[in-house]
C-alpha cells in the first residue's frame, strides 16, 4: 500500500473550547511543542486532532501540569513530533487519535472516556527517556510510540518496574530492529525484522537445501546485526561459511568482495541498504573466476525495489535466480485493513495513513481491550492481559469494532482483535505475528510469490 498523508501541523496550537451538548470522546494533552509556533510543519495535524479538538467534541484540552479528571483513563504516546523522524511521529499520533475517538464514541473503557497525552521525542533518545517518568507522573496505564528505535531503549530503561514501582505496557507501534531489548512489559504491534530474517533462513533451508556455504552480509547497525542473527539461526550456523560487516559509510566494499569470493560460497545472504549492496556486488562479480558459479543471492525485504536491480548494471546477473522475502498485507485481514483506511482518509480529508499508522492505531485498540477485560487499569494485569486480547477464541473485532468488543467484554466474554496492520496474535515475547510473501528475480525482473502461511 503506498501512502501519501495530506493534513496540517500537530505542531500547531490548535484551541479548544468546551462544547456544550456533546459528551466528551477524548482529551489530548500535546506537549510543548504543540505550543511551539514557527516549528517545522508537518503533514499531519488537524484530521484526528480536529476530531478531538477543533470540532468541539471535547470538553478541553488539558496542560501537561494540570491534574487529570478521575473521569479518564490517561494512556501516554511518545512520538517524534520534531527532528529527523517527524513525518512518521506525527502519523502515529494522528492514528492514536483516531483510535481514541472511535472508542470513546462507542462507549469509551470501564465506562469513563479514553484520553492521550502526548509527548514529543524530538527524535532524542535521550528525550524519550527524560519524558517517560513524565508521563508516569501523569499516572498514564501505559505508553505507546513511535518511530526511532533508540527511544525505546531509553524508554525501557527509564519504565523500567524495579525503578517506577509500577509496571507500565508499552506498546511499540513501529520499533522492528530484531535488537530491540526484551522486556515483560514491552509488546510490538509491528512485526520485528527478526521474524523477516528468520522466515528468509527458513525458506532458504526449504527451497535450496544444497545450500552449504553462505556469506551472511550486514550492514554495521543494529537491524543489519539483528537481520544477520536472525537468519543465521534459522539456516544454521553449519551452513553459515562467513559473516562480513559491512563498515557505515565505506565508499568501497572491494576488500569484502574478495573475502566472499575468496570462500567460493554457494549462496549470500544480503541484509544491506540497496546503496551497500550497489557497492558489493559489482566488486564480487569482477572478483569471481572465471566460468565460477556465482552465489545464490538471499534478499530481504530492503531490497525488494527494481530501482535496486536497475541499478546494478552488469552484475545485475548476480541477482538471477535470487530468492527474498518481504512483508505483505494479511489476507486474513483484508477488510480490516480497508476499514481503518477509510476512517483515516474520512478523518483526514482524504489523506491516507503513513507506514506504521495502522500499527499504532491497532495499539490503542488492544489496550482498551485490555483494560476493559480486566475491568482495571493496572499494570500487571494489562502486561498479562495483552496477548489474550489479539489470538485465540472469542468474538473476533477490527477497526471501529469498539462497540461489539464492549457489549462482549461486559457481558463477561473474550475477545481477539484483528487490526488494521493484520492479525496481531502476540508471542510469548510480546511480537506480532508477520505476513510475508517470497519474491525471486526472473530475467531481471522482481517477481512476487504466493504469500507464506
């Protein structure tokens, strides 16, 4: 799905005024850089923000000092509303939002009305970190974000049990980097590249059980280490001939060409940039022996682009014959997910959500669920309570599917969510299930697979 978001600037004030008549379907605290004009604009903003605010649904948009009403239940969102990850952070918020206003609209959770406090990152470790205890201070039953990685190192850290005194779910909405520490209360609504790598090691084993030396390839951060790990568990460590780091920045990969090439290996596994990967292959192919068999290329889903291919020139016949895997949509889902992007083009003047949106969006949604089945909001049944919400019996629901999920859960029954980035069905380590699809290259040409079950 390819999304291009059309909406104004979270970064913007936008007042809010009591609305007399209508209940209240949610308040959202934005932080200081709602307060901040002149800041960089974003292009989202006022689609679900209007919806809570400008439209006069709401009751009032609390500071981040004021005290909450015992009539919410406040849940946190870290997101990068400034620097570098903005245009992915103001997405997610817009998502929550539209979440919260769905929810509250059908009935709201434990009977009192959902509400986000917002806080920026600045696309700053350091920043999540700091803003994390702030959150907890507001008494928020649990946080979700965001794009950058790091902050959830940090945000980890800083929520973590031992320190806080209080166990807090946090939902990542858009952190994959299968290095990503582990943690009880850390859940993913957005599949880890880890599980990617690994299902590419399965099918490697599968599809091409000859395969006896593989270079692994990897670029030096932690989704290349992660991607590595992964598949390199997955094929087995006996058939894993070399690893070969590829150093940040380098602007010539000849002398990891001719170590690949020097194990004559029979497959190489590529867990690069497109931009490595220009750089590497050409370098083996003027290595390789003559009349040599090349290497069977192993492809993530990094690398599933055509421009990619194009752009290889002659060693473009280095990538025939190649096998990768790349996420896809869940067919199981499929009406879900056109839901959800109904709602959000309807509540952002047509726009259509960013990557990870629909992650975020599915976050809020399993949280309220699992609030409501506990019928508490505290921590330690929330971090139990999460993966019982997305798998198993119970009566399915999806997106703008509160009010059947409440009617059940308070008649004492159970739930699964199937969401708009496809069925969650939470792990023993907090991961969403992935949907992928195998993709080969034929005569120079991406190909896609059937999608994996």
């Amino acid at each position: 799905m390819s999304y291009s978001p059309r909406v104004s600037s979270f970064a913007d004030t936008i007042s809010c005024a009591p609305h007399h008549g209508s209940p209240p379907l949610a308040a959202v605290s934005g932080g200081e850089n709602n307060r901040k004009r002149g800041a960089r604009s974003s292009p989202f903003g006022c689609g679900a923000r209007a919806a809570l605010c400008c439209i006069g649904l709401v009751l009032g948009c609390e500071d981040q000092t004021d005290p909450l009403p015992q009539t919410v239940i406040p849940i946190g969102a870290v997101e990068s509303l400034t620097g570098d990850g903005m245009m992915a952070g103001t997405g997610l918020r817009a998502a929550i939002n539209l979440a919260v206003v769905e929810i509250n609209k059908a009935g709201g959770v434990l009977g009192k009305t959902l509400m986000v406090v917002h806080q920026d990152d600045a696309s700053d470790p350091a920043k999540g970190a700091a803003n994390a205890p702030l959150l907890v201070q507001r008494g928020v039953v649990g946080v979700i974000g965001g794009p950058d990685n790091g902050v959830y190192t940090a945000l980890l850290a800083a929520t973590d049990a031992s320190k806080m005194k209080k166990p807090l779910p946090i939902l990542a909405a858009a952190a994959t980097s299968p290095a990503l520490a582990v943690s009880d209360n850390l859940f993913r609504t957005a599949p880890s590249d880890g599980a990617e790598a690994r299902t590419l090691g399965a099918q490697a084993k599968a599809v091409m059980p000859a395969l006896a030396r593989v270079a692994v390839v990897y670029s030096d951060n932690a989704w290349g280490r992660g991607m590595a790990a992964g598949f390199s568990a997955a094929l087995g460590s006996a058939a894993v001939a070399r690893k070969v780091l590829v150093p940040a920045g380098a602007m010539s990969l000849a002398d990891e060409a001719r170590m690949i090439v020097s194990d004559n290996p029979d497959g190489l596994a590529l867990f690069t940039t497109a931009d490595e990967a220009t750089k590497l292959l050409p370098e083996i192919l003027a290595k390789l022996p003559a009349m040599a068999t090349p290497p069977r290329l192993l492809l993530s889903g990094r690398l599933h682009q055509q421009a990619f291919l194009d752009g290889l020139g002659t060693a473009k016949s280095l990538a025939e014959g190649a096998l990768g895997v790349v996420r896809a949509p869940d067919p199981m889902t499929a009406s879900a997910q056109g839901a959800f992007v109904a709602a959000f083009q309807a509540a952002n003047m047509g726009a259509d959500p960013p990557p990870y949106a629909d992650s975020a969006y599915d976050a809020v949604y399993i949280l309220a669920a699992a609030i409501q089945a506990a019928k508490s909001t505290d921590g330690a049944q929330l971090v139990s309570g999460l993966p019982g919400v997305t798998s198993g019996g119970g009566t399915a629901f999806g997106p703008g599917g509160w009010a059947q999920a409440l009617a059940t859960l308070q008649a004492g029954g159970t739930v699964n969510y199937d969401g708009a980035s496809g069925r969650l069905e939470l792990d023993d380590a907090g991961d969403a299930r992935g949907v992928y699809r195998t993709y080969s290259v034929m005569t120079g040409m991406l190909m896609d697979g059937a999608v994996l079950p």
